[in-house]
C-alpha cells in the first residue's frame, strides 16, 4: 500500500498549521523589514545633519579648497588667534576646527597641520579633509618645482581591459562580481534552507519518539516511506514559508516605502549617490551596460536547471541524515553530538564557496569539494555561474544522487531500529551495529 | 477449528543478543489468546514479528493461511504496550489518519468512527486536542483506532493499563463483543485475573523460549494435584486433625470462613475419588466448606517460569 500522499499530507498540514509556524511566517519578514527600515532611518538621520568645520589656516594658502557641500559646512576664520578660534567653535558647538600653522619659507607638512575637535572625528571625514590638503599642497609643490599642472592632469590615462574568452564571448569585471552575487546566493539560500528545515525534520522524528506514537504508525506503513513522506512534507512547508516570505516581504517593503517615504533602495546612500552621479557621466553608462551585459552572459539556463537539481539533491541528502538523527536520539539535547558532523561539512562548503570559488572557481580545491557529495550541492551552486563543463555537472550530480541513495538506505536503517529504541543515548558504535540488524 | 496465526520455529536476534529461540505458536481462530511471560521475555519481539515491524532471523509466520505479508497489515489491529497519539492533533482528524493508514477511505472511516464515537460516548471531543484530553480519555480513542478497520486479528499490549476499573471493564466488554463478531484476540499482559477471566490458550515465553502452550483448561487440568481444601466443624478439632494425618495426606490451608472450623488441605492420590473422601469426612462431622484447588494463571505462571 502506497501511503505516502497521505503522510505527506499530514506533515504538511501539521507544519503549516502550528502556531509557531505561522507566526514566524509572518512576523520574520514584519521584523526583517522593520529592522532594514529601521537602520535606513537612522542612517538618514545621521546624514541629515550638517558638520560645521571651522577653518583658521594661517597661511592663507588650502582654505580654498573647502568648498560647502549638502553635508559639510565650512567656516574660514581670518585674523583671529588660535585660542579665539577654539573658543568660538566650543560656543557655536561646531564639529570641530582645522588649524594651519603659519611658517615662513617653509613648506606645509603634516607637523602644521591639527584638527581640534570634543569628540574624535570620523574616520571619513579626516580622510575627506586630508585628501583636499594633500591634493592642494601637491599642485602647490609642483608648481614651486616648475611643473604644469594642467599637463599632468591631460596626460592621464584610464584603462579598462577587455575580457574575451578563446570562444568569443565577451567578459568583463563586472561579469565576475555579477556571477558571485548569483553562486553566492544560491549557495547560501540552500545552506539556510538545509539548516532550518532538516531541523524541523529532526524534530518532527522525535516529536514521534516522545509521543510513542511511533509503533502504531510502523504498523502500518514502511519506515522508508513514512521518512520520505516527513522529509518531503516539511520540504513543502518550507517552500510555502519561503514563498509567502518573498511575497509578504516585497508587499511590505512596498508599503513601508510608501508610508515612512524611506526610499529602501537609498539605504546605502553615499554608495548610491556616487552612482548616481557617476550615472551622468557616460564612461559609467557602459557600466551599466556592463551590469545589463553580464546577465545576459550568465549561462541562466544551466544556471536554473542546476539550481533545481542540485538544491533538491542536496536537500534532500542531508534531510535523510537530520531524519536519521531525530531516530537515533530520545530528545533534542541529546542531537548535539551528531548534528557537529553535519554542520561542518556545510560550513566548509559555504567557506569554500566565498573564498576558494572567488579566488579561482575552476582551481583544484574548487573542483574537487564540488564532487564531493557533503559539499558539492553548495560549491557547484557557486561555481556553476562562472562556466563549468557539463560533464563535471552531471558527473557531481550522480555521484550526489548515488550518495543519496546511499544515505537514505543507512538512514532507514538507523530509522528502522531507532524509532523503536527508548531510554538509552546511542554511540557512534550502537549506530553502526544498527545497521547491520 | 483451524488456526488463524501460526508463528513457526521463529528465531530472532539483535547483535549477540538472543531475543527468540526457535519459537513456535498457534492461535485458534476465534480464541482469545493470552501471551505470557516475564519482562525481557520476547514477547514484544514476536508481538513485532508478527506486526511486520522486524523481521525474523528465521522461522515462518502465516496468518490465515497465508505466508505474512504487505497486506496483512489491514487484517490486524495492534494496540503496542508503548503507545500515544499526536499530542497537538486533534482526535478526529488524528483517528481519521490513522484509520487511513490501514487502508479504509476517508468516508467509511468517518462512518465508523461516528458509530463507535456514539457507542463510547465520547463524541464531542472530536475537535479536541489529545494533549487536553486525559491519559484515560485518550486511551479509549487509541482503543477505537486498533479496532476500527474490522482487523481478523487484534493484538493488545497490555490493554488495560491505564484505565480506572469502569473504563477497563466497558473495555473488556468491547473485546468479548469483537471476538463474537468474529475476532481472534491475542492479550499480552501481566494482569493474570484478566487471562484466567478472558483467555482460552496460552503461550508462554520465558527467556526467549516458549515453555508451555496449550488450552488453559488443559494446562490446568495437568497442573492441578488433586487437592482438596477441606473445612468441617468437629466437637473436637485436634482429635480429628491427628485421625485425618493418619489416613490422608495433609497440609495447613489458608482460607477465610465465619466459623472457627478445622481447614485442611487433603492431597488425593490419583486412583482414590473425590467422593470417598467426602463421605468419609461427613461421617466425622459437618463439612462446611469443599473445593477442589485448582492452580490459577498466576500460581502456573510463577512456578513454572522458577522451574525453567
């Protein structure tokens, strides 16, 4: 008798239906979203106000460099003392005061140069104003040493290398960034989909065990099938969860943009305003076109095919295993000394991932943990986007699968025996005398 | 009549341990059955064995003729000692899976699960939650559940555990009804009032073996020893003591009456009848009390397992 629908069934109404479910459902993407607009906020907040910078520069020879900017408000001070200068600062409650020494023949270093200030200034604003000094004091020093100016600033070159492949595709920078963004993604989304989700598979065998439900249930059906139906039931769960997140989310982003007029898109602000800048020059448009081009160079086909088999096939391995485990103890505490081998093998994925991939995605570490079935859905996932052959695909992917295959025959094994077994937390060694029952 | 269940030299290991040696058992169709034997005994073992659950080692098991297979499941009704329901699912829908998982639609498992609802008195807590229900309550629904799909073969784990003396027996009742109707029942229990009051056969299993099976009259007929428990009223008791040691063999009897009279216990040899020993006792005075002593469930039970 085939009655996996019918557990499946189960498994799913019950996941969908549990309270906690359904509010994590719905509250994480409300918090996700507060806590974004939260931050975007203050980060306005915080660029809202104006710095008022007091200049006293005694040699007359950098104040022109301070121009005001949305942000910055510069005050050149004249023929006032140093002391007068802090002292009007402190009572304006200026940010702070940048003071040039005065020094006859004698160039300007760094020994002439303080800024006084209450609190210790940001990192970004000293380099903003150390950059305008030294870009002043250098055409000052060039000039003294019989240099044009002008000529330097025409005579420089900017480079951008084109990138071709021996077939003929076109590459650039932007493709390689574009490429990680999507492995990486991929990658990640089933790092955390494997982590919460085998999770509840775990639970959900040992909610079983508690409840000693267990033995009228093998009455009746398979252990292998009331495994699948667990692991593919709260698959679907999760896949619900993540759906109705992408969709509540995207609504509420909606909503919040609308209602708090906090462009989310502007959160990173002086990143966007440099593109937006850059966006009126038309050497960065072919930027733009770069970012356009590097999609439609993505091999998005392979791309999503992989994605789906590689995501199904590694979920459901490591599900075999959390369902494996949720057999083998009584109660949750006791899964801490099974659940380290799983989670490692998974972190050094995503670790590979973002540092190995990245450095070089067909090197020979990279190829290799991208066969291996523990980390290979992950890394492949990461390394697809840069071009692998078919072949090392397919061949990852029936390794992977044989694996499975493979997991889920020991897993039943362990399940089989495990679910009847009360009372006792097994070692490593029991495990494998289960097997062999 | 024939036999429903018939578990043949069935051996089962786990590791180096030895749960069941060559163990073999027949249920009579229509009997009720009472499986025996101390903790650690197997029985939950062949109980599993016969279940499906394991596998055995070696040995056959044939259940209505039948070499055992995937679809026995919906012929037989487990109630495991180790038992519970879904703590957060709701009784209805909880019994309507489980009804499923035997094989009977959603419709005709609504059907029966109306009727015996009805008869158990329990249906408003269709939309309750097991984990509001009490461990009694949710007893007589696992109860339902076993019975449900109308299995030929019913096998109870210690049934009664659980239940107060009202709830125990309105279950009893629904056993003996199930076997009229045409169930055979297998009872593992350590509850010997409730063998000796329902069963018919017994096996009995100690230390993986199987030691003793048969008709509980039989077993009972070859375990009785031919004594009497005797109590009689005499003018003087001592005198008719010394006079009855003479003639018979006699032990000290325990047993409880209204009157101071003389208790004995009379061992009969094989060949002399119960009769002559009555006659002869009336002669010697009033005999209040006579019973031929025959052993219980729990006096075979203990001796024979401390002989093994």
């Amino acid at each position: 008798m085939n009655h996996l629908p019918l557990i499946l069934k189960r498994e799913y109404l019950t996941k969908v239906r549990n309270k906690s479910f359904i509010i994590m459902t719905f509250l994480s993407p409300i918090i996700f979203i507060a806590l974004i607009a939260f931050v975007a906020y203050l980060t306005q907040l915080n660029n809202d106000k104006v710095r008022v910078i007091s200049v006293l520069d005694e040699s007359e020879t950098v104040q022109n460099v301070f121009k005001n900017t949305e942000h910055t408000t510069y005050n050149i001070l004249q023929g006032v003392s140093l002391e007068d200068a802090k002292a009007l600062v402190l009572e304006t409650e200026g940010t702070g005061l940048l003071h040039i020494h005065q020094l006859e023949n004698k160039t300007i270093d760094s020994q002439h140069i303080t800024f006084y200030s209450e609190e210790a200034p940001s990192l970004s604003l000293i380099s903003e104003i150390e950059n305008k000094v030294e870009k002043r004091l250098t055409n000052i020093k060039l000039q003294e040493n019989g240099v044009d100016v002008e000529m330097i600033n025409n005579s420089k070159v900017k480079i951008t290398i084109a990138q071709e492949s021996f077939e003929g595709e076109k590459t650039s920078k932007v493709d390689s960034v574009i490429k990680l963004i999507f492995g990486g993604a991929a990658g990640y989304l089933l790092f955390m989909f494997i982590i919460i989700y085998g999770n509840m598979i775990m639970r959900s065998v040992i909610e079983e065990k508690t409840s000693r439900i267990i033995e009228v249930i093998i009455s009746s059906v398979k252990p292998m099938q009331l495994m699948l139906g667990k692991i593919l039931g709260t698959s679907l769960a999760g896949i619900t969860q993540v759906v109705i997140w992408i969709i509540f989310g995207g609504i509420l982003t909606m909503v919040a943009s609308l209602v708090f007029g906090v462009d989310m898109a502007e959160m990173q602000s002086p990143q966007q305003q440099a593109m937006q800048q850059a966006m009126e020059n038309p050497e960065v448009n072919s930027q733009v076109q770069n970012i356009a081009n590097a999609f439609y160079h993505l091999p998005l086909t392979n791309l999503i095919i992989a994605f789906i088999l590689f995501f199904i096939g590694g979920y459901l391995f490591y599900s075999s295993l959390y369902a494996a485990i949720g057999a083998a103890v009584d109660n949750e505490t006791d899964t801490q000394q099974f659940m380290m081998p799983i989670i490692m093998p998974l972190i050094l994925a995503v670790y590979i991932g973002f540092f190995t991939v990245i450095e070089d995605p067909h090197g020979t570490v990279s190829t290799v943990f991208s066969f291996i079935p523990l980390t290979s859905p992950v890394v492949m996932l990461m390394r697809i986007p840069f071009g692998v052959p078919i072949w090392q695909q397919i061949l990852s992917l029936v390794i992977l699968i044989a694996t499975f295959i493979a997991t889920v025959w020991f897993a039943s094994k362990i399940y089989r025996v495990g679910i009847l077994m009360y009372g006792k937390k097994p070692t490593y060694k029991e495990l494998i005398k289960w097997i062999k029952y | 009549m024939s036999n429903l269940l018939e578990v043949n030299k069935v051996s089962k290991h786990f590791g180096d341990f030895r749960a069941l040696n060559d163990v073999s058992v027949s249920v009579p169709e229509g009997s009720i059955f009472g499986l025996l034997g101390p903790n650690g005994a197997g029985k939950t073992t062949l109980i599993r064995i016969v279940n499906q659950i394991t596998m055995p080692d070696k040995g056959t098991v044939h259940l209505g003729g039948e070499l055992l297979n995937q679809h026995h499941i919906k012929d037989i009704g487990y109630l495991p000692e180790e038992r519970g329901l879904y703590k957060s699912m709701k009784v209805g829908e909880q019994a309507l899976y489980l009804a499923q998982l035997k094989g009977l639609s959603k419709a005709e498992a609504k059907k029966r699960l109306n009727y015996w609802f009805e008869r158990l008195e329990i249906g408003d807590w269709w939309n309750k939650k097991i984990q509001e229900l009490s461990k009694g309550m949710a007893q007589k629904i696992q109860f339902v559940v076993t019975v449900l799909h109308q299995p030929k073969l019913l096998i109870f784990d210690e049934p009664f555990s659980g239940f107060d003396p009202i709830n125990a027996n309105l279950i009893k009742d629904e056993i003996l009804r199930l076997r009229e109707e045409g169930a055979t029942v297998i009872f593992s229990t350590h509850r010997m009032e409730s063998v000796e009051e329902l069963c018919d056969d017994i096996a009995l299993i100690n230390k993986s073996n199987k030691i003793l099976d048969g008709k509980l009259v039989d077993i009972k007929r070859a375990y009785k020893s031919n004594t009497f428990e005797v109590g009689i009223r005499a003018e003087d008791k001592e005198k008719l003591r010394l006079e009855l040691n003479d003639k018979f063999n006699v032990s000290r009897a325990q047993f409880k009456t209204l009157d101071d009279e003389l208790k004995l216990n009379i061992k009969l040899d094989k060949e002399d009848k119960p009769n002559d020993l009555l006659n002869y006792l009336t002669s010697r005075g009033e005999v209040s009390h006579f019973v031929e002593l025959i052993p219980s469930v729990n006096d075979i039970f203990i001796q024979t397992v401390k002989n093994n």
